[in-house]
C-alpha cells in the first residue's frame, strides 16, 4: 500500500506545489491530487519518477519497511 501521508509530507518538505510535482511525473496535476488522496494508484513508472525526484526507495514510497 502506498503511504499516502509521506508522498504529501516529501512535497511539502521540498516546498513544491502539486503543480509542479505533477509537471515533473509527467501526469496531469488532477491525477496527481488523486494518488495523494488515495483515489489512483500510481503506475511503476510513475513511481519510479517519485523515487528519483524526491530521493527516496520505492520501498519508502510503499511503507514497506516495516513488512
């Protein structure tokens, strides 16, 4: 399951907008408002992109650590 509180919390940490954020994923900042409200689930490859841009594991992304 994604942690959809820390996808939120490393955007607002870097001080981005959805906006922008959404302009980096290459999705439409709509899409993007639904994965932080749980409503989509993002691709791998989009959740590849979030891994790279906010220098976090997928794993992170995921809240698999604790699995």
């Amino acid at each position: 399951m994604i942690d959809l509180k820390y996808i939120k919390r490393l955007r607002l940490q870097h001080g981005w907008s959805k906006y922008y954020v959404s302009r980096k994923l290459e999705v439409h900042k709509d899409t993007f408002c639904r994965y932080e409200k749980g409503k989509l689930t993002p691709s791998l490859r989009v959740l590849m992109k979030m891994s790279l841009l906010y220098e976090v594991r997928i794993d992170q992304l995921l809240n698999w650590d604790d699995a």
